[in-house]
C-alpha cells in the first residue's frame, strides 16, 4: 500500500542523521529490547506470517507511524494483532490484566526459554521451490510496473514506472504481498540495477541503485 512507511527517495523529508553504526546501540532502551522479544515469541504462535506482522504496522494512521519511534510501530502492530486474532482483549491492553486465557492449542504453541536460542539460530527461511519458471534473466532490461496496491507490497514507490536491468536472479521466494494476506506462495525474485539518474533526475550523477524485486512487480521494458 502507499503510505507513511514508505518514504524511500521522497524529497523534502530532511537530511539523513543516522547515528555512526560503531556508536548506535542495539537498543536505546530496556523497553525496546522487550517489544523485540515479545514480536518474536507472539509469532512463534503461528497465527500470523512476517508480511502480516509487517502490513499491521502499515495500517496506523500516516500521523502515527510518523510520530512514533521504530520500535514504538513494532507495538501498534503487535497490540492490533493480537487482538484481530482474539489472543488479547482492548480491555486487557489497557489494563495490563488478563480476562481471560487463550485457546489450549495456542498455549502449546508458545515458545519456551530454553528453546529461543536455537529457534533464532534456525530462522524461518524464504526460499522456496517452485515449477514456474523465470520469466527475466540477468541482463534484461525491465520496467518497475506502476501499481498502487491497497494490500502490502515490497515494491517501493520510488521505482514504480522507472527502467533498469536485472542484475541477478534470486531464485523462488515467499511472495510478500500474498503472505501478507494468509497465503505462502512461491514467486522469481530479481536484483535490479537502477541507475540514479533514471530514479531522480540527471543531478544525481552516475551512480546506481539495486533493487530486489518480486516478479510481479516487473515487465519487460521496450
């Protein structure tokens, strides 16, 4: 969807002021460092997939995702999971009491202390196997299709109508904008070289921007 969270290449959005990685701590502060732990145990439940997790947070209102921290859009996105879902109450939320406990099959799921280390370790891979095959190859020149989905997408607003040419071929992986509605399927992934000038103009230079992309996303350029 086109929204607050994907600001990718907007002029007018101020310098970037990041801190220098050898001095951005992991966390800035203790409550942070939960919110993570909590996102990672609640999806260990099953009852969402990453791109879920991702769309919810989408979902704010454009003056809330901006207000808040990144970590403070990790939270609005978690609450209003768990609540579509029916694993917590608002009434709950707000007072920090439960009213009531979750169905059994749900408490079994939940991922113990012991076993966090090596299910980190083990992630939750991507990639997956597919019989369709590659509609591009490295080398081919294809445009960025301009789509303005309602749902999630991976495809940044900022190469939507521009042409470049596929850099390399990723294989198969899950689909986002599918997974983020309940469905694991199986699309082409590509990186795709853009050059500056073609995203922002003839000032920005010579140097160049690669992109992955889902297939979906792309059509062969004339």
């Amino acid at each position: 969807m086109n929204g607050a969270h994907d600001l990718g290449g907007m002029h007018g959005c101020g310098p970037i002021d990041a801190e220098p990685e050898s001095a951005e701590p992991v966390f800035h502060a203790a409550w942070e460092r939960r919110v993570l732990a909590l996102t990672v145990a609640a999806g260990w439940l099953g009852q969402w997939s990453l791109d879920m997790s991702r769309f919810a947070r989408e979902r704010q209102l454009p003056v809330d995702y901006l207000r808040h921290s990144y970590y403070e859009n990790w939270l609005v996105g978690l609450e209003k999971l768990l609540v579509e879902r029916g694993l917590l109450t608002r009434g709950e939320l707000a007072t920090g009491k439960p009213d009531g406990l979750a169905a059994p099959e749900i408490r079994e799921r939940a991922i113990t202390g012991d076993r966090v280390r090596g299910t980190l370790a083990k992630g939750s891979p991507t990639q997956m196997t597919t019989e369709l095959k590659p509609r591009f190859k490295p080398g081919d020149r294809v445009r960025a299709i301009n789509r303005h989905p309602v749902g999630h997408t991976r495809e940044p607003r900022y190469v939507r109508g521009r042409s470049g040419a596929i850099h390399a071929h990723h294989g198969a992986h899950v689909y986002p904008d599918r997974s983020a509605e309940g469905s694991r399927e199986a699309r082409h992934l590509y990186s795709v070289r853009f050059e500056a000038a073609e995203l922002w103009g003839e000032s920005t230079g010579n140097s160049a921007v690669y992109v992955d992309l889902w297939e979906d996303y792309l059509e062969l350029a004339a």
